[in-house]
C-alpha cells in the first residue's frame, strides 16, 4: 500500500510520529533534570531549563509559522493540518519556561515576579507575548475556528507579532554573543518576507 501524502493512513502515522519528536526536547529535560543516563542539566540546572524551554518555545513559533509559506511554495495544502498541533507545543513549551521561571526560578514570590515584569523590559515584553498566547490557544480548535469565521484568521494573525517579541526578548537579554538571536531573527524575517511575497500576488489554487 502506498501512503498518499494528505491522505487519513498519512495523516495519521506521521502525527504518531509528530508527537514523540515533540514531546523529545521535554523528556531529554526530565533525562536531565532526575540524571538518567548520564544526562544532567550543568552547574545552574534551573537556568538551563529555563533556556531550553524558551528555546523550544520559540523553535515551534517559527515552526508553526513555516508551515504556510511551505504550503505556498510547494502546493501541498495537507500540510496545514499539522499547523495546530505544532502551534500547541509551541504554547506548551513556551508556558513550561514561564512555569519554571515563576516557581523555580523566583520560587513563586509574587512581589519579586512583578517587579521583574515592570522593571526588566525584557521580562515585560515576553509577558506580552505569553498574554497574546493564551487566547490563540483556547481559540485553537476547529468548533471556534468556525465559530469566529474570519475573525479567526485574524486573531491568529497575532502569531506574527508573538514569534517578533519572541525573537525581542530573546535579543535583549543577551549581553555579549548576538548569533543564536540573530540566528532565530534571520529566519523570522524570512518568513515574514515570504508571506509578504505572497499577499501582493494572487491566491494560487492550492493542491
Ligand atoms: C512567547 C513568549 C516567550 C518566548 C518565546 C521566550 C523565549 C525565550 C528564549 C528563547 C530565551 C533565551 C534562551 C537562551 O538563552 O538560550 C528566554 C530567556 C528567558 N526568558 Fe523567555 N520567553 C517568553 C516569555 C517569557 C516570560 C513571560 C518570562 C517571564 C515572565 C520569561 C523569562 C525569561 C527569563 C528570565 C529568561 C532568561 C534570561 C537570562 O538568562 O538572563 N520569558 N526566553
């Protein structure tokens, strides 16, 4: 039997495939975090979670942004049907860093949390983008999506904006080595670019 990409069998076993290579960067943390197998999480174990897990957060923004311009560029429309479970882990492992970061990190001290969001505009913009977040992810099934109609498609725009504090916040935290941010900055602007590309031209029938 020849699995047809877009088909049900497809769809299918390469979501059964989907979730374990996104659940991985979870279970190497938890390798890490109870030293299994000789995995460990260095001298400052709360720091470098919280770096993991922001990093992933952001690898799935950018993910799940790929996924239309993929679509454009090659034709194949089935390709959004992987679109929402990917833009999931994104928020899963984006609220995991803010997890890690009000329990762990600030040992869930309300005071020093909000003095840290108001004082360090690197913190105030990545709370932005986590409140953004919240509603894209309660409005991610497909009973809202029809619900909303249009303005759906709308709302979820805002994942533009998010993936761009994303990449800020990242930015203005570093102090001294700039590539790993302008790394993740190249690639969201290319995928801004490409999506901007494609508004100015009319809607290719896609397969
Ligand atoms: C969409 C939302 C967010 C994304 C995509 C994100 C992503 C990231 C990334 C990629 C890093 C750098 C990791 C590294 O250095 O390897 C980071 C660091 C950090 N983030 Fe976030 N973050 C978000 C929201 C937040 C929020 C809401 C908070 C806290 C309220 C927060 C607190 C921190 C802290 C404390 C660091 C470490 C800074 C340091 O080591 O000096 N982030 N984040």
């Amino acid at each position: 039997m020849v699995l047809q990409p877009g088909s049900k069998a497809f769809l299918g076993l390469s979501k059964a495939l989907l979730w374990p290579l996104c659940l991985a960067p979870l279970l190497f943390m938890l390798l890490g975090v109870f030293q299994v197998a000789g995995y460990g999480l260095g001298a400052n174990p709360i720091e470098e979670l919280l770096h993991r897990c922001g990093e992933w957060g952001l690898k799935f923004l950018l993910i799940t942004l790929a996924i239309t311009p993929l679509r454009r560029i090659t034709g194949w429309s089935w390709l959004v049907r992987y679109r929402r479970l990917l833009g999931l882990f994104a928020f899963f492992y984006v609220m995991l860093h803010f997890v890690v970061y009000i329990w762990l990190d600030r040992q869930l001290d309300l005071g020093s949390i909000v003095e840290d969001i108001v004082k360090r505009p690197y913190i105030t913009i990545g709370m932005v983008a986590i409140v953004m977040l919240i509603p894209l992810a309660v409005t991610s099934t497909r009973g809202m999506m029809r619900r909303l109609g249009r303005r759906w498609q709308k709302l979820h725009r805002l994942v533009y904006v998010i993936a761009i504090l994303g990449v800020w916040h990242f930015w203005w935290q570093v102090k001294a080595d700039f590539l790993e941010p302008s790394i993740y900055a190249g690639i969201l602007a290319l995928l801004l670019g490409v999506r901007l590309w494609y508004r100015k031209r009319p809607a290719k029938q896609l397969r």
